[in-house]
C-alpha cells in the first residue's frame, strides 16, 4: 500500500533521513521505534505528505504522490491519510462532534451525511454522551478519542499516529492501543504509529526500529 524508496531529508547542514526503504501492507499496523532525533516524526510527516523529502520517492498503491499539484496533494491527503497526534490539536471553541466532522467539511461533504457519520464514531468510541462537550470538559483520553474519530471521518486507508499514548497515563494509554486494533480488526485500516512505548511496538504486526536516520 505504502511504498517509500531511498528518502533523504535535510534541514539546513543537518541529514535528518539518510536513505530511508519502507513498505507497508494494506491492513498492517506498523510500529516505527527508536530514540528521541532518530528521524522517525519526519519520516511520518513525509508519508503523510505533510512534508516532501529531498531525495527519493514515495507511492501509495505505485502512485507516486508527489507528482501530483500541490492542490491534488491536499485533497489526497485529506481523502486518504488520517492523522494521530500526541496532542490531540482540537479546536477549544468547537463540540467534540463539531471537530470531528471538520476534516469532511473541508472535503465539502454533506453537512448532514457528516454529522451522522460523526455521531456513529463517537459513539463506536464510547462518547456518544459527551459528543455536544467541548474540549476542556473532556478528559485526556476522550479527548484523545475524540481526535481519533476525527482521523476516521472521511474513512481513509491510511492512519498516521505520531506518539498517540505519549500524554496519557496508563490506563487510558492502553485503551488507546487496544482501540487501533480494534478500529484494524473492524474497519481495515492500516497503522504507521511512531511510539516510545515498548509494550505498544511489541502488540504491532511489525516493528520498525530507526536509528540517525536510517532503518536498523
């Protein structure tokens, strides 16, 4: 599905990505391991388009992705790629419904199609009774649910998730990691997650250990 070959990336004199091969399979939930400046963020944010590399080319279902505009690029990404982070970046002045259903609004899809598919994930999700709160009345891990819903709304193929569990204690971190494969097991979806958390990497399919740039 996910197909990245020879990714190189700079940042002024510093390499971060110094030739980086990378497959992932359709439905796979991939594990990219590896201490703090080892590259892994960029390589994610390259994946997710949000970034290009230098050097190298990367395909999703051997299209490669950045030959398309710029305006094609986004409308691919916002279709096709869900994203995960540690902080969960919803909107303070919006319900928990309201930022689940922006992603598709910036798609211009139905407002009502929207809400119902909205509704339906957060309440697969457990949040069904605090879909109409905002975010500081939620706790972190409704919180953290709420913007996986949000990555699901226009049913992408591809999930990134960049240290998802990194700011939620234990317990609500494990619920987490149960969920992704929950959502994998029910909906098909296939997982990069960039995670410090041992116990996580070691529930995925495969694990992807990343060291000064490179794959171990």
């Amino acid at each position: 599905m996910v197909r990245a070959v020879n990714i190189k990336k700079s940042y002024g004199h510093l390499q971060v990505l110094k030739g980086i091969d990378l497959t992932v399979n359709q439905s796979e939930v991939v594990a990219i391991i590896g201490p703090s400046g080892a590259g892994k963020s960029t390589l994610l944010h390259i994946i997710g388009t949000l970034d290009k590399p230098d050097q190298g080319e990367l395909s999703f279902n051997h299209e490669n992705v950045f030959l398309k505009s710029s305006k094609e690029l986004a409308t691919f990404r916002n279709n096709a790629i869900g994203f995960v982070f540690q902080f969960h970046n919803l909107l303070p002045e919006f319900t928990a419904l309201e930022n689940v259903m922006i992603p598709g609004l910036i798609g211009r899809r139905s407002n009502s199609v929207l809400k119902q598919r909205a509704e339906e994930l957060l309440t697969m999700l457990k949040l069904d009774q605090r879909m109409h709160h905002k975010p500081s009345e939620l706790s972190g891990g409704e919180q953290q649910r709420t913007a996986v819903a949000r990555a699901l709304i226009n049913n992408p193929a591809l999930i990134l998730a960049d240290e998802p569990s990194g700011n939620l204690d234990s317990d609500n971190a494990n619920d987490l990691h149960r969920l992704f494969f929950d959502l994998r097991s029910k909906l098909g979806h296939t997982f990069i997650i960039v995670t410090h958390n041992k116990d996580f990497a070691r529930m995925a399919d495969r694990v992807v250990e990343m060291r000064d740039g490179m794959i171990l």
